[in-house]
C-alpha cells in the first residue's frame, strides 16, 4: 500500500505533466505566428467587406442663440465608432476558427461553419480556436492605437490588411519575393503565447 504522500507526488506529477502537455499544444498552435495573423486579418477584411454604407455621424445637438445647430458632423469612415465597430468582436469571432491538417507537416487555419461536421478531435479543434483568439487578443493590445489611426486614415482597404496588420504593425510577416512568410522568432521578442 502506497503512503499518502507518495500518492500527493504521483497526483502532482500527472498534473505537472497535464499541464505541460496543455502547454506544448497551445505552442504548437500559434507555432505559426504569421498564419494566426493572416487569419484574424481575413476576419478584419471580412468585417470592411460586410460593411454597410452609413450616414455621417450628427453630433450637432445644441442650440445657438440664433436657433441654429452647433457641434460637428463627423464622415463615418473616419469615426472612431467605425474602428470600434470593426475591431469589438473580432477576437470572439475568432473564436470559429480552428487548425486544419492539409498535410503530414502543414495546418492551415480555417473558419469552421459547423463544428458538428469537424473530421478532427472537437476537443483539440475547440482548444485550437481559443488559442487563436487569445493570440488575436494580443495582437490587438499590441496594435490597436496605430490600427484605429490607420482605419480612420483609411490606410486599412480591403485586400491589404494583412499587410498592414501582420507586416506592418505586428511584424509576425515578412514579404520576401511577393511571398509572405513568418519572421523568425528570434526576430520577434516578448511575443510569445
């Protein structure tokens, strides 16, 4: 019969050994810094192109002494309401994306429509998407000032944002010969997961 404390060890060395197992597979799936973030990119771009046409913003909500309205009328396009229309979300949506095994050496992330009709382990498959969306969540910490200023500048079009954001800003990407590809890791510091 084992003693209790041996059995206190053995319980916290399977606990130890869980949660380095949970870590090495949270690793492994932002491994790829630079697919992670032409993903959450997509979704930003899919957000610009759902975008429905608005009206200016009316901020003209006082009276002078004359009657007439005061205050200003902000283009929308250039709101901070459209930046935070944008961007509150987006890491949530994120949250539909998992890691998709395209060969013995490559995974690619994809949005899943039904997660019901996954080939893969649910289980992993759900374990994918919120590391993704807490690397999202970070990336936004990292970016979301010059981001915001790009948007409402209008620098953010539909068809570059993964430049702007995975490049640019985030420097998860390199462009080499019109090819993306990740930056090494020794070239990105403090940005681990």
């Amino acid at each position: 019969m084992r003693s209790s404390s041996t059995m206190a060890k053995l319980n916290l060395h399977t606990v130890l050994v869980m949660a380095i197992a949970i870590f090495a597979l949270s690793a492994y799936a932002i491994d790829d810094k630079c697919a992670a973030c032409n993903a959450i990119a997509e979704e930003l771009e899919r957000g610009l192109l759902n975008e429905k046409p608005r009206n200016h913003l009316d901020m003209r909500h006082r009276l002078d002494s004359k009657g007439q309205r005061e205050g200003k009328l902000i283009d929308y396009r250039v709101s901070e309401l459209r930046v935070v229309e944008l961007l509150d979300g987006l890491c949530d949506n994120m949250q539909d994306y998992t890691l998709e095994k395209v060969d013995s050496s490559r995974r690619v992330w994809i949005k899943v429509n039904s997660w019901d009709n996954l080939k893969t382990s649910k289980q992993e498959a759900r374990a994918y998407s919120k590391d993704i969306s807490t690397f999202c969540g970070r990336l936004l910490e990292e970016t979301e000032d010059e981001l915001s200023e790009l948007i409402k500048q209008g620098s953010v079009k539909v068809g570059e944002v993964s430049k702007v954001l995975c490049q640019d800003l985030g420097r998860y990407c390199s462009k080499t010969s019109g090819i993306q590809k990740a930056v090494d890791d020794d070239d990105i510091s403090d940005r681990e997961l």
